[in-house]
C-alpha cells in the first residue's frame, strides 16, 4: 500500500511514524512545504522570551530520525491540487515547478496559518506572525534589538504569551489591541476580565472593542498602528488574530465554513481512502456531538496517531474533544475544559452555573493560593458540562480532573466524593475541585 501523507507537523508525522511502525511494508511519503518538520510551535513564545534560548530543543524529531525508521520525508513541496478520483496530488517546488504524487491512501495534515487580512501596510518590516521557528527567531532579535514600543493586534492565548515575552524582552511599552470586547473571550467574561487586570498591572496597556484599519510605516519599515479609535507608535508589530486552516487547494471534500476539513471519530473525510488530522480539520466534541474546530497540539497529536490506525483498518473512534487548554498570562493560571456558560447559553443548554473560591492547599502550609473555579452542569442532572479555573499558582492542573470527570459523565455529586489524594503541602482534605462540585445545588 502507498500512503501519502501531506503535512510534516505533530498530526502528520505521528501519522506516518504509526503506519510505518504497525506496518513495515507500507510505503510512507510525507510532503511538507517548509524545510521543518516536528516541531513544538507552543514553545515559541518561550523563546521569544529567552525563557529557553535553544531554538532545537522545540524541534521534537528530525527529517533523518523519521527517515531511519522508513518513512521517506520531501521538503519544499506545497500541496497545490488533489485529484480525490485519480488519486493523485500536485506539490509546488520553491522553484516554481510542479510535481505529481499517487497514493492509495491520503492523510492530510496540512495545518493552518495565521490570518493576515488586507489591512493598508501588512506587508511592511517589523511586522510579524508566530508560526514557525524561523519567525520566533526574527521576532526574538526585532524585540531585543528596538526595546521599543511593541503592539500585538489580537487579544487570544498566543497575543497574551507574547505580551509577557516582550516584557521578558524589556520593551519600552506593550499594547494589546483587541476587536473583541473582551480579551481572552474562549472563557467566561470573569475570567477575561480578571486576565485584563492582570496585564495591566504588569504594564501592558489593553483596548478592547478597536479594530486596526492601517499601519504607517517609513522606508518600508512599520512605526505605528492605526486604528478605528486612534493611532500609536509601534517599532514591532505582531499579529495574533487567530488561523485559517491551510484547506483553500481543495476542492470536492466537505468543510466548514472556516475551511476545516469535516471528520468523523476515524478521521475519515467526505472522501472515500481520503484522512484529515490537525489543524486543517474537526475533531468531534464529546458534549455536542458533532464536528468542532480546536486548533490545539493535544488534538493534532491524537488525531494524527488514530489516522494512521484507521488508514491500516483499525476501528477508532476520536469523539472526546472538550478543548481542553490552559495558559500562564503574567503571575495568572487559567485552563478550561467543556462548555463554559458562554458556551452553554449559545448551544441553548438547560445549565446551571456555581462559583467558588477555595484554597490551594492547607492553609497551616506555607503559601496557599486562592483558585477561583467556575463549574457548568447540565440541569437536569447536575451532568457536569465544563470547568474554569484560574489562580496565581497550583491552579491549573486540577482542569485534568474536570475534564476526566466530563469525558466519564460524572454527576457533580459523583465529583465530590471522588477518592482523591491529601497532603497538606498538595491540597485540602477536601480538594478545591470537590469543594466546587459540592456547592452546586
């Protein structure tokens, strides 16, 4: 069997490492159009930030570790066209040319891109996406070389990982301008609000409800944003409005409107011998039980591993995404897991919502944190729907029981009495998670 695989990231490369490695006489290609593959793009900001000043230590297996085991790696070939009848796809060289593949199976992992809309001025110098290694590199030096004043247009977990780079960077300022009403608005306004305070007290300056309409610029180099409510001086600017899945040269397979590429639980696509994993594709949500669009490593990861059994045959069924996330912003922890009350309302939910503030650990061991945790629970029921939770430190890894709990349909009640484990430097004899769970009535 020939296995095509195009894509050269987390979904792509554990697909073709797991067909190679179940089934060694497999014919694996994957084409990836940069000239990297496996690489963990969340380091980034850390990066950027000096946090880890060692660029290799993201990249997470090479072009010659994946060769080794058989599978046969291309780069510097763009996708361009798929023939889903003839089974055949055209990959683009950097030198224009073109080139055409065959396969029996088709895995597409192609991810996703930053969006970069037709703003006046985008194209100039110092203005920058974080996507690849390449572009935390050249972030890293605009940053440290300007110390200057620093704009990031999009208010969603990177924008805010990079604000708190830019200040390990010592810009002189750093201003987040969000279209939204609100930063961070995948959680609860709570939680959005509590992040804004938490960056400005650091310095940054936050303006929500503006949208960017130009830059302005001098000898092709960018010195300030301009916006629906005024102007500001920018010696680097950064884009973090979100992505666009990398699906627009496919043509005949079924999509969202955003341009992901819809899967079922097997990662199979509308066409038949045709996989999507990643950011290119759905994932199909636990709750809701249809195909949703999270652009997220631990996703990509999963997806990737189970297109490669379902490509040798194997019966999977990937239905258990929650989006599941969190985040560190300043000296604040935030995760979510499930539906939040946003999220709830908008699905039109019968839920009830309960909040809590409960303490780290024992208060009698030094340093207990305050967490707050914000809980969604089908109504009728008491079924739990979703968790929040944010707090200074020890914060975010109780959103892994939540979403344990909401994968197994656990009551709240169920929750509560969970047998979970008690030491005073860890947690209380009744754990912020129970404490939670036991206040919804």
């Amino acid at each position: 069997m020939n296995v095509l695989v195009i894509g050269g990231n987390p979904a792509g490369m554990s697909a073709a490492s797991r067909i190679k490695r179940k089934a060694p006489d497999t014919q694996v290609l994957v084409l990836e159009k940069t000239q990297e593959v496996s690489y963990g793009a969340c380091g980034l900001p850390y990066y950027v930030a000096g946090i880890n000043d060692d660029l290799d230590l993201i990249r997470i297996r090479k072009v010659p570790e994946f060769e080794a085991s058989g599978v046969q790696v291309k780069l510097g070939r763009e996708a361009v066209r798929a023939d889903f009848e003839g089974k055949q796809v055209w990959a683009q060289l950097p030198d224009g040319t073109q080139e055409c593949y065959s396969y029996d199976k088709l895995v597409i992992a192609s991810g996703s891109s930053p969006k970069a809309p037709p703003i006046p001025g985008i194209q100039m110098r110092n203005i920058f996406q974080l996507k690849t290694l390449q572009d935390a590199q050249s972030l890293k030096q605009a940053i440290s070389e300007s110390r200057g004043n620093v704009v990031i247009v999009g208010g969603g977990y990177i924008g805010l990982e990079i604000a708190e780079a830019c200040l390990y960077q010592k810009a002189k300022s750093v201003r987040i301008v969000e279209a939204l009403p609100r930063v961070l608005n995948v959680f609860d306004p709570e939680f959005s609000e509590a992040v804004q305070a938490e960056l400005e007290k650091h310095g940054v300056m936050v303006h929500t409800g503006e949208m960017v309409k130009g830059f302005s610029g001098a000898d092709g180099k960018v010195t300030g944003v301009v916006t629906d409510k005024g102007s500001y001086d920018a010696d680097v600017v950064i884009l973090s409005i979100g992505v666009s899945p990398n699906t627009r040269w496919l043509e005949g397979i079924d999509k969202l409107p955003n341009g992901a590429i819809i899967t079922d639980g097997a990662m199979q696509t509308s066409v038949q011998d045709v996989y999507a994993a990643g950011d290119c594709a759905t994932v199909m949500h636990k709750l809701l039980k249809k195909p949703v669009y999270f652009a997220l490593g631990t996703n990509a990861n999963k997806q990737g591993r189970l297109a490669g059994d379902s490509v040798l045959g194997k019966k999977v069924n990937l239905e258990r995404a929650l989006g599941t996330s969190m985040l560190r912003c300043m000296d604040l922890e935030l995760a979510k897991t499930g539906l939040g009350e946003e999220d709830a309302k908008r699905e039109g939910v019968a839920y009830l919502v309960k909040t809590v503030k409960a303490r780290s650990h024992a208060r009698y061991y030094p340093q207990p944190y305050e967490l707050t945790v914000k809980l969604t629970v089908r109504k009728e029921d008491h079924v739990l729907l979703g968790a929040q939770v944010m707090g200074e430190k020890e914060a975010v890894w109780r959103i892994n029981v939540f979403a344990c709990a909401i994968d197994q349909g656990m009551t709240v009640e169920e929750l509560g009495y969970l047998d979970m484990g008690y030491a005073p430097p860890f947690a209380g004899v009744w754990d912020a998670v129970q404490i939670a769970a036991n206040a919804v009535k």
